[in-house]
C-alpha cells in the first residue's frame, strides 16, 4: 500500500484526531521511542504478519479473554488494523501519511474540560465474593497468584471529553504509555505503564511489573520499606520467573535485570525488565505466548484464568489486553491496558486491578484498586 508523506507540524497531535469526528481512530504515545502515532478511518484487516508489510503502521488491540460476551465491548478487539490517515511523530520530524487522498488538516485549541461526575455502582459485594474465591484457591495449593479486577461505572451529567481526557493523561503520566481507541462511539482509553513485549531487530525485552505501594497519604511507603516488603516480592517474583520460563521456552538467550522501583504519579511498582535475543516470531506472536502474565491473569494461567472467567462479576474486554504499534518491518510495541476506561457518551466505566497471593487482604487490595483508579479520575 503506497502512503503519500506531507510535513504537518501540530502543536498537539489531538488536533489530528479531531479532524475525524465519527470514524474510527486510534491515538498512541509512546515516550521509550519517542513516537506519537494518531491513526483515522480504517483502510483494511491486516491478515498477518506478512500482510502487515504492505502497511506503514499497524496498531493491533486485543482482549483479556478470547471472547467477548458484554454488549459494550461488542466488535472491539482482537484485530490489527491499518488506518487511512496518520500522524506521525517520530526521530525529530512531524508528518502527515495518507492512503489515495489526503485531506485539509484544520487546526484546533485542545480545550480542557473539568466534569462533574457520580460513582453510579457498586461492586463491593462482588469484589468480596471474588476474593474469597481466590483466597480459598490460593490457600487450598491450586493456585499461587490471581489477579482480580474491578469496573467501576461513573456518570456525569454530560457527555465525558475524550480529547480533554487523553490530553489530561499525557500530561499526568510521564512515564507511561497513553493511548486511546474509538469505534463505533465508544472510546477506550488509558495510560499505561507496563510493556508486554517490545520487538526492536532481534531483541525482545518485557516488563515484571508487579507489587504496588503508595507514594502518598497516611499508607505512604518508603522505597526502601517497599523493596524489602516480603508480601510484594512474592507478588513480583512469581510475574518475573513466568516471563523468564516462557521466553527460555523459544531461547536459551534470556537476560534478567535488577529488581528495582518504577515511580509513577501516585504509586511505587516493582520492576523486573526482561530481555532476550530471538528472530524466529513476530511481536504479535510474542505477545500471544506472554498474555496474560501473572501480572494480570494468575499463576497458573489456565487455572486463574478459569476462576476469573466464573467469579469475576464483569466483562474485561480490552482492559489488561495487548495494545500497541508495530511498523512495517515488525518493530514495535505492546503495552498491557490496565489504568484504563471505557467511555459511552455520559457513562464511564474505569478499570483497575491488583495482584492476590497468601498474605493479601481483601480491604487493602480494595484500597490499592482505588489508588490506580486515579490515573484516569484525576484525568477527569
């Protein structure tokens, strides 16, 4: 497919996204490689990975379960999809590439919006139920780890701001990948702060993310409290030895780093980064192999995931999936979708979740939840 490539320079790539009201779109910040990538109306199904090459860049989004059943995530998902027009931030230049022809770009203000919203659900009674389920697993020697998960519904008296809200999330969460999808006028958004697999050459590198404290507040941990907390490094250990496992099961040439803290605007995380050498599977491959680590589902995978499939009272979709952006040549990025939201008109429906082993407590693990809500609450 032969893109046409203009100069653009924008003072925000959200103006770009604003010149495609009602068609399908995608937005993606990508601070390790420097790259924005604003993706509008689709042009094709990208098959595989060979199909992939006819293409500049190819976003694919996933969902946490093979399937999806709740009406709201309905056609979303599980998809590489290439997109007519791009806007392009990478390597000190700015452009604009479209398929056939191009359109006027018109500039726009990013106007920030403050909403007024109500928490209109209440899922305490079904976060217990949960936990007690895993907690009576994890006791019993099924299972060492599961990681549960809460949606919470939100509704403002008017229509929630997607532009105003991604642009919140850029400017709160350095650290993290931002990123935003609309189709078919529901807009999942987030800002993430954990790689499933990155594919540069032949090197893949993952993220161990796993164990949270607070960075704030009366519960505010210390660094050094944090890094010595035994509950946490159990937590984080079982993520990290999963991925090494998994990834010495296509090479023997696997790296694993230090331990160490990843800071974020409210919390503290362990990090574990991963790497190794490989040029026998795609990025999308990686990701198929990794998803779900036991940062998101359980260990082990087929259990936890089973247990989640029956306890847990919502619908994931594309919350703790794959999302990211490869280029033509493979290379790319995906990230894990967690700090996240859905977005239907005056309805939100924010995510968060948090990892259980032995030692967890079902109120503080509910607390923890709260916390990494507010990465998308205070975008609001």
């Amino acid at each position: 497919m032969k893109y046409t490539k203009e100069p653009l320079q924008l003072d925000n790539p959200l103006e770009f996204w604003l010149n495609f009201e009602g068609e399908e779109r995608v937005f993606w910040v990508d601070r390790q490689s420097d790259r924005v990538v604003v993706g509008a109306k689709r042009l094709a199904v990208v098959k595989d990975d060979v199909d992939r090459e006819q293409y500049a860049y190819v976003f694919y989004g996933g969902t946490f379960f093979p399937t999806v059943k709740d009406e709201k995530w309905r056609n979303m998902g599980h998809e590489m999809v290439a997109f007519t027009h791009y806007y392009i931030v990478e390597n000190g230049e700015s452009f604009y590439l479209h398929a056939g022809e191009g359109v006027d770009i018109q500039r726009h203000r990013i106007e920030r919006v403050d909403h007024t919203f109500t928490e209109t659900s209440d899922d305490k009674q079904d976060w217990d139920t949960l936990m007690d389920a895993i907690l009576t697993n994890i006791h019993a020697g099924r299972m060492t780890k599961v990681v549960s998960s809460r949606e919470v519904e939100f509704t403002s008296p008017t229509t929630f701001d997607v532009v105003s809200i991604l642009d919140r999330l850029v400017e709160n969460n350095p650290n993290c990948f931002i990123f935003g999808y609309e189709k078919e006028g529901r807009t999942f958004v987030g800002a993430s702060p954990e790689i499933l697999v990155r594919h540069r050459g032949d090197e893949i590198l993952s993220y161990a993310l796993a164990g949270t404290a607070p960075k704030f507040g009366p519960k505010a941990w210390t660094k050094e409290r944090f890094l010595n907390d035994h509950k946490n490094r159990v937590e984080h250990n079982i993520v990290r030895d999963r991925i090494v496992h998994t990834m010495r099961q296509v090479t023997e040439d696997v790296t694993v780093g230090e331990t160490g803290i990843m800071e974020l605007s409210r919390l503290y995380h362990l990090r574990t980064i991963i790497t190794a050498k490989d040029s026998t599977k795609s990025l999308i491959e990686w990701g198929q192999l990794l998803h779900p680590t036991p940062a998101l589902g359980g260990e082990p995978r087929e259990l936890a995931m089973d247990l989640l499939a029956k306890y847990e009272a919502h619908e994931r979709g594309m919350y703790a999936a794959p999302f990211g952006f490869m280029k033509d040549m493979g290379d790319g990025i995906l990230v894990v979708a967690i700090r996240s939201a859905l977005i239907m008109g005056n309805i939100l429906y924010a995510y968060a979740g948090c990892g259980i082993v032995s030692e967890s407590n079902s109120d503080e693990e509910y607390e923890e939840t709260i916390n990494k809500m507010g990465t998308i609450l205070d975008a609001l």
